[in-house]
C-alpha cells in the first residue's frame, strides 16, 4: 500500500511551484506549470502529477528546459497563431495563445496555434477541456522524443505523439478524448519500472525488435503503436503536424524527455480550434446530447475520460496523493533540483 | 485466378459514367463519381472500384442517393465552408468546396469544409491527395452507417469512420494516410465474404460480442476498433467533427450503406486544410523529406500509401481489371441498375 496524504487543489500548487522556483523557474512558468500538475492529481493522473515534478526540476536545473523563457506570439493571419516558446516550457506558452486561438475561432470558425521549440506539455487533455471549457471543440497534437519504432523497423522514431479532442457539452464537464499513438503512454511503462512489476503483453519490443514483458528491454526498446500500421500512421500525421508546421524537432531529432542529455528538446504542439455552433448550428449541443446519450443506453459502455472525471469528484474535498512523492516535492521546495547546469 | 482486362483510365471512367447515368444519375454527378471508381482501379483498390459501383448504381435507383441533387455551397466565414450535398453524392458536393477551401486556406492559413446530407465518399486518400497537389495538407474525416460497436458495447454504433491526411511533397507524389477507426474497413469483411474466406482475428465480433472469424457472423455483429478504447475515441471524434459539424446524421442514426432500406443515409464529411509553407515556413518541404529520408534508412520501412503508389505506376500503361466485375457494369451502362426507386 502507498501512504497517502490528503492535499487541496491549492497546496498541490503553492507546493509544486515552489519546487520549480527553487530549481531555477521564473515565478510565472512556475505557477502554470505548477497549475497542470495539480489538476492531473485531482484527476487521478497521479503519474504525470506530484511524483513526475522531480523530471520538470531536474530538467530545468540543468538546462534542458529554460525555467526562464518569455514566449513569444506571432499572429500569422487572423486565423493562423505561433508561439515560439524559446526551449520553455510548453504550458506557459501555451496558455499565452489561448486567448487569441479562442477569439479567432469566435470570430471565424476555425483558427490554429502552433506551438514550436518547446518542452513536454504533460496531459493534452489539459489544455483541450480548458479551450472546450470556453465553447470552443479542439483538436490538439504533440510530438515528443523517440519511443515508437516505425510500422517494420524496430528502432524508435517517433515520440508517443498523443492526440486529444475537447467537445463542449451542455450542463456537465466537457467531453474530453486524450489518447497517444502508442499501445501505452512512455509514462505507464516508467511507472510498471519504477513498480518492478512486468508488461502486459502487446505493449513494447525489446531493441532486437523481439515482444518483452520486462519494462528494462522496452526502455532499451521500442513501444508499440496502436493497430499497427495505423498507430504508425498517427504517430507520422502528428509529427507532422506538431513539428512540421511548429517549426520544431522531428521526434527523432529530438533529446530525450527521460534525462538531461543533448540539450533542449525543441518539439511542438499544435491546436485546432473549432466553433461548434458556426459550422453545427445551434442545436448542436443538444444533438450531441442525443448521440451520447445512445451511446450510454448500453450500461457497460463509458466514454472516454469518465475515469478522469470520477476521480475529480472523489477529490471535491480533498486530494489523496502519494506521501513519498510530496516528501520528494518538498525536499525539492526547500533545496531545489540535485541536478546542475551543464 | 480472377479474370482480367486491360482498361485505360479513360475507358473505365467513361464505363462508370454511364452504367450511372443509366441508373438515374445526372451526367454531371455520374462523372464526379465515375472519376473516383478509375482512380481507385488505377491505385489498386479494386474492392472501391468498379466492383463496388453497381452498389452506387442500386442507391441512385431505389431513392438511397439522390442521383439528380445539385450540391449547394454556403460561405460560413472568410475561412468555414459549408455544402449541403442534398442527399447526393459525396464527391461533387466535395468538388464544390474545394476551390473555395483551397483559396481560404492559401489567404489565411487554415481554412475547414464541412459537407453535409450526403453519401458514402469512398476513398478520403483520393480527396486529400487533390488538396495535397494544390499544396495543401489536408486533414479529413467521414462518418458512416453503424459497424463498430463502441469500448464495452457489442451493438454497432459508429461508422468505420475513416481519418485521412494528405501531406504535398517536392519532386514526388503527396504523402497520402488513410485509416478506417476499424481494424479493417467494412468492404474488407464484404470481400471476404464473397470470397468465402475466414476473417484473420481480431478484426470482429458477432452479434453476441464474441470474436468471430466468419464474415457472415461479423456482418451482423460488430466491427473491432483499432486499439480497443483508443479507436473507440477515434470514431467518436470523427462522427462528431463529420456528424456533428456537417449537420448530418450521427453514425448510429444512418439508414446503412449496404442496402435499399431507409432512406438516404445523411453522413457527412469535415476537411480542414492548412498552409504548411505559412505554419512551417519556406523549408517545410525540405524539413519534411529529411524526416521521411531517415524513416525509410531501415529497408523494411514503408511509408503509408506506398503500395498504391506502386500499383499506380504498375497500371501507368492499362490498368487490370476484373473481367467479371466490367461484364456487370456493362450489364449496369446497357440495362440500369435492376432497383427500381420506392
């Protein structure tokens, strides 16, 4: 069993970002950062949460990540943004896009924001439900250093290069969809590591390209993308559009986002924003509810985020963490990263 | 050993047009429709070619697509396009909105299209290679009549719901992604069945949810998504992006495309097209086969797309074709399609 300890939504933040300023972060990469790390443990993502931090700090002591970075947006057309977040952090310059990616699909019905020479963004599902909060349906893709080998080869190539969709919905949380090109996010296989418990089959090779159910060969290896050729054929479609039109790394350009090796990872992260109502008519939400609502008169089917969204009301009053991960947390807060600039 | 003849595109095309026109289609329709049928004999995908249009034949005849239907475009914002198909074909009410898709996108960017009230589109690699020539990425979704069951359900819901994206590439032909949110496309399970031949596993269940292997069972059970919940989630993000969007019926409401029983299907079609020169910058096309350079240094490596780009170049001088399935469609240009309209 894991000890845990019962924190609010804030003191996970006030926590988080003192971690981050101790470890070389400005003041206000720190409060966004440190935001999206309490909302993935009131979520129940507690793997990219409180006991992941160590990796932001780390990386931002020794220079992978500029904890100092000012992003910069570019405004391409009235429908067309860039944010060049300066080898930052991608929450931060992120969040400087959002306000005028919302506005431009108000305005026009579609619009975009390309986010390039940034870091690790965490859950998408984050920044889409924030967006689908504000009546806005986003479509968003990130790439991320190398862990899935292309469809016939066995050397990793591209990152586990999520997608995730945000949908409005009318009187309840947002539809959210949040899912990688990968059978399992790089993260779950980390974790099974960290437990020393063995893979289920079907999730990685080893570097010989052999299946293996030991989480150490799947490090040295490759994850598998979902459905094989068609994993393969997301992970190239998000590449293309994370990188590629972020001006940012390919995946296997990229540095590692597991250490502190090669310098900054310059990836991207792209967000297609949506106007439900402009192109659905008015009736949309309501529609919507129809196409849900039959879709849950089966009582074993769930849609996608319903696990996120029961550990959110779990933690109305109070949010159960790891006790090990916030001691480490905490001993970060008071010394900041072991890790040094190189 | 099937049969074959050596047609030319021109002479396949022409065939098409008139077993249509013969069926109650109008010239200009039929030879939208007729177009795709040889393109998709000339990429090797027979089981969409001529072999499947005696089905676009039946529906024009019994009512199930309105083979007369003028396509009407509607400019929703300087960048969102909306046709109302009418209840006819997809592909000229596609063509329709592709010029003025192709202009937003070039002035602003990123510019969408959403095609609504209309029919099966058949391949979405065809539509998306178009764009990709006018140097346009292009990222296209379709919903469909109900064949996969959704994550925990075993009653159809979704559409095979296919995703496509096309990507403009110097000195060759456009990088061309097209996927089903199934583990196979449901003319596949069709094929098999005429062929009489086992499904491979993993590809159905029947109508209790049991994994089956036999294509008449898997017709009247459920299509597997890809990845389990993940294709799930695919599916459900193209019905609402084609659907919702395009103000056409969801997946589960759809009248099937496999039969004459009610009605017309009303699905709908969502392109959204992007500037890849204005997001990526001047070097987007050389950035873009670097990465695809180093992808293909490992032998075994195919990129998406690459068998149908070597049955093109193997059709360059007369194209095979099935002798039984020309014999029918001749039947088809004589006689009409033996439906008669409800």
């Amino acid at each position: 069993m894991t000890d845990l300890r019962v924190l609010t939504f804030g003191e996970i933040e006030t926590l988080a970002a003192k971690a981050l300023t101790a470890s070389d972060v400005s003041t206000e990469n720190a409060s966004s950062v440190a935001r999206s790390i309490a909302a993935a443990e009131r979520d129940g993502q507690a793997i990219v949460g409180l006991s992941y931090l160590p990796v932001y700090c780390d990386h931002a002591a020794c220079g992978k990540v500029d904890g100092h970075a000012r992003p910069r947006l570019e405004q391409l057309s009235p429908v067309a943004l860039r944010v060049d977040a300066g080898t930052g952090f991608a929450h931060p310059a992120i969040a400087l896009g959002l306000p005028a990616l919302v506005e431009a699909a108000r305005q026009n019905g579609i619009a975009a924001l390309a986010v390039g020479n940034s870091y690790a963004c965490g859950s998408l599902g984050y920044f889409v439900e924030e967006l689908a909060e504000q009546g806005i349906i986003a479509l968003m893709v990130a790439n991320a250093s190398p862990s899935i080998a292309p469809f016939g080869g066995k050397t990793p190539f591209f990152g586990t290069n999520p997608l995730a969709f945000g949908v409005p919905r009318e009187g309840c949380e947002p539809l959210v969809i949040d899912q990688s090109s990968s059978v399992v996010a790089r993260v779950a296989v980390i974790d099974a590591y960290n437990r020393g418990v063995p893979l289920p089959n079907g999730w990685a090779i080893d570097a010989n390209g052999v299946p293996t159910n030991d989480a150490a060969a799947a490090m040295e290896g490759s994850l598998l993308p979902i459905g094989g050729y068609k994993g393969f054929g997301l992970a190239l479609m998000v590449d293309i559009l994370a990188a590629g039109l972020a001006r940012s790394h390919w995946s296997f350009e990229a540095s590692s986002f597991g250490d502190c090796e090669g310098g900054p990872p310059r990836t991207g992260q792209m967000i297609v924003a949506l106007d439900p109502k402009l192109f659905g008519g008015g009736d949309f939400p309501a529609r919507l509810e129809v196409m849900l609502g039959a879709a849950l008169e089966t009582p074993s089917v769930r849609l996608p985020g319903d696990r996120r969204l029961e550990a959110r009301r779990k933690h109305r009053d109070g949010i159960a963490v790891s006790a090990a991960a916030v001691e480490t947390v905490e001993q970060y807060a008071r010394e900041g990263s072991p890790e040094r600039r190189r």
